[in-house]
C-alpha cells in the first residue's frame, strides 16, 4: 500500500519544504517527490494549509488520561498510547518513579510483555526515574523509597531488555558502577534529582551519563563561583538537556536562556506528564502518593510540583513563543534530538528509510492527523 502526502508544507528539523508530495509504503518513508509527480498511490491524504513533520518523541512521561506507568497494566500503557498519539507522539519512553523495588520491577516486565497498541503511540523502552536519586532533591519522588543502588535489583532491570534509559544521581556511593555495568549494554543514562557538583557531572558525562532530567528542576543550581549540576549540564556539549516545557516547572526565561545556551541540537522537549494530564482539575495519585491539580498544576500534599498536565504538542507550542525560535528548530528538539539521544536511527525525520511515523499540524499546530508506522492512528 503507497500512501502520498500532498499539498502540505513538510518542515524537518533543517528546512521547510514547500511542492513537495511525501510517499510511504510498508511502514516506511520511500520517497520525497516534487507534487507534479505522476507516480501513482493507493491513497492520497490532502494536507493543504497544513505542516507534515515527523511525530514527536517523548523520553520522559508517567501517564495520561487517567493512566500511569505505574499501574503495570497492558490497559495502562495502551491508554497512554492513544492519549499521545491524539497530541502527536508516535513513539515514547514509560516512566516509572522511585517506588518499593517490586513495584518498578513489575512496571518495567509489564512494559516488556505489553504488545504495540494498534491504536496509539509505541513505547521504546522503560525510562527509570529513581530510585537512585540524592535525597536532597527528591522532587515529587518519595524520600521513603530513595535508595542506594542495589545490583541485585538493578540486574533484574537489566535482563528486561526493556529499560533504555535510567535517572540516577552520579555523585551518589555505587552509581558509578551501575553506569558502567548498563552503559556497557547500550543502555542510557541521566543526571537528575542531583545534587552532583560541576566535577562530578562533567565526569558523569565522559562515562556515559549524556541526559539531563528535567533541566533546572530538582538538581544543583547555579552560581558564579560554583557552577553545580545546572552549570555543568549547561556548559558540557556531551549532555542532552530535557526540558519541562509547560511554562509552570520552568520560567519562559529560563527556557530561552536553557535553548541558548544548548542549542536545538542538545535540547530535548519533554511532558514529565502524569496521570491528569487531559482530565479536569481534582485529586489523582502518581505512584503511590495523592496528588491534587488545581488549574492544571499537579502538587503533592507538601506543596511540591509532581510532574506536569501538559501535551507533548503544547509543548512545541509553547517553546515557540518562550525562546522566540523558529517551527523547525523547536520540532528538532520533540523529534530529532530525542531520537539521536536515544539511538534511534529510523526515527524523527522525513527521510527516505525512515519509520512513517509522521503527523499533520494545522496553522496553530494542533495536530489534526498522526501516522505511525504507516497507517493512520488519530484523525481529528
């Protein structure tokens, strides 16, 4: 089956592309073509006054729409899935939080045997946030199950083949040698709920920790005689820096300040969402602990931010007009930087060999189509 794109404006992290029809077939880009191409297709999708960009990638989400990572449900992350894919994300990364060592096991093997959704976004791995974080900046992640790190638990995370990227602070006793155990298995790394010092995080960085979990939130700060964690995540070219885009965790100035400074090539939007995200305000949980959302601010019952409300769309949306970049810069940093730091060669760009993970974005860039692996999953 030949799918052709036409009548759109195809914006890729380099340049937007104008005449230009995008063909797909088996699951894959095939062909990038001028629009007076006669090659023929078994369906034609009309995106006149519309974008035609790659779907978005999110590396850092705990849930939506009532779900959560956590629940260690297939109906948990298949409604996740559907969720997503409704604001434009093709593909993500389920995220647990620090939590009793049965409970990430059993988030992490129900992930493992959870079959793709046929109707939402595919999820790539387990992202592990905790429990191997500085009890000095435990964020929204519970200080009851703030631990050293275990090999014996860690191990059984590792022979999921599931986890692909996993949240620890460096500077704590035993990291190092988790790095260098999951580093060695392709497995990813980043700095968060830290308080490592310029040192340790430039270190961290020459050993394989390239991310860092939600910029500015829960780590080290920054000072001009003591760069901290935030200085050595800003200044070292080796870290991809995540970033809460939702205009709440982190000040539209400091989101600019953060692009700026790293560049759309080592700035990775992310949601942080949990379980709220797309319902009303009211008291919901994440992990074990209540949380109450109150105009789309999700608190625990200290007062602390517990993860975000917002789509991954909004997001592009709102990066936009905070650090006044252009469409293409800001979708890089939803699409192709997240898939470069993540390995994932044949996703996050209109290419020819690329996943048809593709969606349609109106003049306001609401997402009004979202295609994975070829076939149509969302249609506004």
């Amino acid at each position: 089956m030949r799918t052709r794109i036409t009548g759109g404006q195809l914006v890729t992290p380099q340049e937007i592309i104008t005449g230009q029809t995008l063909v797909f077939e088996n699951g894959k880009i095939s062909a990038i073509e001028p629009d007076s191409s006669t090659m023929s297709a078994d369906t034609v999708i009309d995106a006149r006054g519309m974008w035609v960009a790659p779907g978005l990638i999110d590396v850092h989400v705990h849930g939506g729409s009532g779900h959560d990572t956590m629940d260690a449900t297939p109906e948990a992350i298949h409604g996740m899935a559907r969720f997503f894919a409704e604001h434009g994300v093709t593909s993500y990364f389920p995220t647990t939080m620090t939590a009793p060592p049965d409970a990430i096991i059993n988030a992490i093997e129900n992930v493992a045997r959870c079959p793709q959704p046929a109707d939402g976004a595919q999820h790539l791995g387990v992202h592990v946030e905790g429990p191997y974080i500085n009890t000095a900046f435990p964020g929204a992640q519970p200080s009851s199950d703030i631990r050293l790190p275990d090999p014996a638990e860690y191990r059984r995370w590792l022979e999921s083949g599931v986890v692909k990227l996993i949240t620890v602070a460096p500077e704590i006793k035993g990291a190092a040698e988790l790095i260098e155990l999951a580093v060695s298995q392709g497995i990813e790394f980043a700095a968060g709920h830290t308080g490592a010092s310029y040192e340790e995080i430039t270190e961290a960085a020459d050993h394989g920790v390239r991310q860092a979990t939600h910029t500015f939130n829960a780590m080290l700060g920054l000072h001009h005689r003591n760069p901290g964690t935030l200085g050595g995540v800003l200044t070292d070219d080796q870290i991809y820096a995540q970033i809460i885009g939702d205009g709440i965790h982190v000040h539209p100035a400091m989101v600019k300040l953060l692009v700026r400074a790293k560049g759309a090539k080592r700035t990775i939007l992310i949601t942080d969402s949990m379980r709220a995200a797309g319902l009303q305000d009211g008291l919901y949980t994440l992990g074990a602990q209540p949380i109450t959302v109150t105009e789309g601010v999700a608190r625990t019952a200290s007062g602390a931010l517990a993860g975000s409300t917002a789509t991954l769309d909004a997001v592009l949306r709102n990066v936009i007009q905070f650090a006044g970049i252009s469409l293409p810069e800001a979708l890089a940093m939803g699409t192709a930087t997240p898939a470069e730091a993540m390995g994932l060669t044949s996703k996050g760009r209109l290419v020819a060999g690329a996943d048809a993970d593709i969606i349609l974005l109106d003049e306001n860039l609401n997402v009004r189509m979202t295609i994975i692996g070829g076939r149509v999953i969302y249609r506004s």
